[in-house]
DNA sequence: CGTGCTAGGTTCCTTGAAGGAACCTCACCC
DNA sequence: GGGTGAGGTTCCTTCAAGGAACCTAGCACG
C-alpha cells in the first residue's frame, strides 16, 4: 500500500496530516495531553493493538511531538509525555472535538466538557482571526500563495488556482 | 485489518477523527473549500489514485459533509461542494495549517497565506476561549465529564482519570 | 455515422500495514 | 526462585491503498 508519503508537498496542511492524518494519532495525542502517558494505560484505553501502538508512538517520538521521559528510577518506568510541538497540536484536537459535538453528540450532550482556568468558565473553543479577534469560516477568508509556495505534487490544480487569484 | 471502528466511541474527537483521520480526507476538504471540486481535478492535485478518490467521495457524500451537484446539463457534469457540516470543518483545517506552518515551513515562509474578509488583513487562525476570547493551550483548561459521557470502549482509563478529576 | 475527446468513474492485481494474540525480558517482591 | 507488572516484539492473517488499465455516456466534428 505504501501510504503516499506526502511531507514533501508545499502545503501545511498536507504536512501536518502526513504525520496526523490517522485515525490512532489524534487520539494518542488526546490522551497523553489529557494525562494518560503510559504503554499500558494507552493500550487498555484506546483498545489498539501494542504493536501499532508502539509504532506511532516511535513516530511520534522521532518527529519530536512526544519524549519518552523516566518517572522512577526503582523499577524503571516510562512514560511519553508531549513536547512544546506536540502541545501545540492541542488545538487540532479541540476543534475535532468541537465539530464532533456539534455534529455527533447525542440529546445527552457532548461527553467531555471544558474548562478554561483563566476565566474559569465551561466553554468551548473557537476559531478566530489572529489580526481581530472575529470567528473565521470558510466563507470569508481567502488562501493566497505564500512566499514558501511551489506548486508541488500535491498541490497542481490548486497552485494555478490560488495563482490565478492573486493576479485576478 | 478492518480500522478499528471508532464511531461508537464515547468522544467527539474519536468520532471526528473516524471520519477525517485519514490523510486524504482532510486534503480532499481542504481542495473543495478552496475551490477544487471536480473529481478530475481532485485527482490530479493530490496525486490520489482514483479509485480511492472515489470512496473518499462517496464516504464524505454518505457523511453529509459533501453534496454531489450538477453545474451543467449539456453535457451532464456534476461536482463536489461542502454542506455546513463540511464547511465547518474548516477550523480543523486551519488548525493542521497552522501548526504545519510553524513547525514545518522552511525559511522561504509559509506556502500560503489567509486573508480575512471581515478585517481585510492577512492573518493566522487562533484557538480561543468561546466565553473569554483568550487564547486556549492545553496547559490552561481541563477536560470534565460531560453529559453525554459514558466510559465505552476507546476511553477505559480516561473515563477514570475524568471522573477522579471531577471528584479531587 | 464513425471516430475522438472529456468527465467521471470501475475493475483487476499486488503489496504492505492493521489487528490480534502469544511471547519475551527485565526488575522487583516475597 | 516463582510470581507479577511494565513495556514492548514476533508471528500470522486479512483487507484496503496504490497503480494502471478499462469502461460509458454525451457531445462534437468532418
């Protein structure tokens, strides 16, 4: 199968997705940022396979998103805890999150909640311009090319698009 | 190897990640918001095999993130356009772009920038507080049990971790 | 009217990763 | 020196990703 490697395309996107775009990834991130950092632990939460689970975590090790850290020296314990990097993906979680309520909680209600601790509310996270402040959509903003763009496989169509736009 | 099926499981980040943990998923929205929404073109921007291409399609239509529309009847032609549900998972799209962006672009900058309509600047997405408007980390928020929560499969030990949160 | 082009897929085959479960190893503990 | 628990590896099977060829319907043109 031979997954298409896509870190070499000019798009954020697809490089983040290279690493994050699977279904065991975003969930291990879960729950290591939320607190449950060890093999076991890991293992029994998600139900996934030891094996599959010991690969992404050496994956995510490599790309510098977890470190693999010793809690006690007797016995010798590990656990993986999450980088600057990998803590920054938390947002990618929360806005999965987000649509997932909106879209698949049940009349109970989403199952897990938030709370903010420097306002102290429950709320829920969104999406905002860095520049105002206003919720983004898809609707108003618009994707330009950067200074980092080639238009790369990965990005044919959508490079002559963007193109097309700046000039017209 | 049958993916584990994670539909079931009592987290809306499961849920979102059963439909869009895959790499091509998220590609594939990010090219029909932006404006890439024939098959053909589709195809030849990601460099997908076709045939995937074509269940990925099928998957986000059943999913009622895309709709299947006729833009022509002489001759028939039809392509892809996202629903609310679809559009609204642009914020997961700029969430993956931004941290590609600071984690990934090269010296030459990122390889595409956003302009926001509503302000006119160029501008990054942020993930903020929905009550206060301050920028979330994982650092600054907490994860309760919500409403909707059940312990089920995929969550065994964070559902203990949560419920000892909520109590201590 | 037959040949060709384009959009939009399907079919076929091969490979390799996901799942599952058993096994392994080291250090402790009694 | 047998048991236990953490933290993985190994082995085997199955099923979907990739790739490329093939298919079909509707023009369109000479």
């Amino acid at each position: 199968m031979t997954r298409t490697p896509l870190s070499g395309v000019a798009c954020s996107i697809a490089r983040a997705t290279d690493l994050f775009g699977d279904a065991w990834t975003a969930l291990i991130m879960r729950d290591v940022l939320v607190g449950v950092t060890r093999f076991d632990d890991l293992a029994e939460d998600l139900g996934i396979s030891r094996k599959v689970l010991a690969a992404r975590l050496a994956r995510l090790v490599a790309e510098g998103v977890l470190v693999r850290e010793r809690y006690q020296e007797r016995p010798v314990r590990e656990h993986y805890v999450a980088t600057e990097k990998g803590r920054e993906l938390y947002p990618v979680l929360l806005a999965l999150m987000n649509w997932g309520d909106r879209w698949y909680a049940g009349e109970s209600g989403p199952p897990v909640r938030l709370r903010h601790l420097g306002c102290g509310e429950l709320t829920s996270a969104v999406c905002a311009c860095a520049t105002c402040g206003e919720p983004l959509t898809a609707d108003d903003t618009l994707e330009l090319p950067g200074p980092g763009g080639r238009t790369g496989p990965g990005t044919q169509v959508l490079g002559r698009l963007l193109k097309s736009r700046a000039h017209g």
